[in-house]
C-alpha cells in the first residue's frame, strides 16, 4: 500500500487525518500528517516530514500539502522526487477520502485520483433543495459516484 502524507499549516494536516480517521478508522498507520507551525523553519519542517516518510516505511508516498508556494509545499517539494513519491497541491477532504480509499493503485493513479477527488468535491451549492440546483440532470435510475 501507498502511504499517504499531509504536510500543511497547522492545525489543518493534523485535522484533515482525523476526518480520514472518523470515516476509515483502519488506515491510521499508513496516513500521517505534519502541521507546519508559524514559527517553524523550513529546515525543521523538512527534517519533521523526512522522520514521518520513514515512519510510513512504505516503498511509495503521496504527499498532499495545503498551498501551492506556501511553505508545506516548499517542504513537499523537496520531498518529491517523482518516483518514490508524488505531490498533490491543494488539499481538502475529499482528496485525502479518495487517496485513501484507492491506495493499492500506482502511485500515478492515487496521484490522478487525489487531484480528481478534491477538483470534483469542491461545488457551488445553492439554498434550494438538491433536486431543484442547476447543473446536470440524470434520470433517476443514474447515479453519479464520487467515490
């Protein structure tokens, strides 16, 4: 299995593993998170992420960080090498859902699969009820499955 790092400002890498944990309880060894303090330096950031990839000891590593340019990333990049690992930019639940549900695939379709799973949780939502929102309509019988 793949294993899954969140590198984030803090408190939201932390948060965003205990959500994966109150929906899948049984992937705790194999998701880890790093909060990035405002007083932390890159440097110790780098060396904390570095500790928790060994800590995984899995021969591949998705990482998901918060911001693109932000200092997670910063660190995330360092990190990623390409082979042993891949980085995804932007993450929220529904990416890290999807990440950890689809972890026996490649590392290149958890990767796909992360970036799809937090592009298509991210809609606008009106105030009326679902079936009176704009936007695609199926017949009944279809079901659309994010997952």
């Amino acid at each position: 299995m793949i294993g899954i790092l969140i590198i984030a400002h803090a408190p939201l890498a932390s948060a965003l593993r205990d959500c994966a944990l109150h929906v899948f309880p049984d992937c705790a060894a194999g998701v880890l998170a790093i909060d990035v303090l405002p007083n932390d330096s890159p440097e110790t950031s780098l060396t904390r992420a570095r500790e928790a990839i060994a800590a995984l000891d899995t021969p591949e590593v998705l990482l998901l960080s918060d911001v693109f340019g932000a200092t997670p990333c910063n660190v995330a990049q360092q990190l990623n090498d390409d082979q042993h690992t891949r980085l995804v930019a932007g993450a929220n639940l529904p990416m890290l859902l999807r990440s950890v549900c689809y972890r026996h695939e490649s590392l290149e379709a958890l990767a796909n699969r992360a970036h799809a799973g937090g592009t298509q949780g991210v809609m606008p939502v009106g105030s009326t009820a679902p079936q009176n929102q704009t936007g695609k309509r199926h017949a009944p019988s279809h079901h659309d499955h994010q997952q």
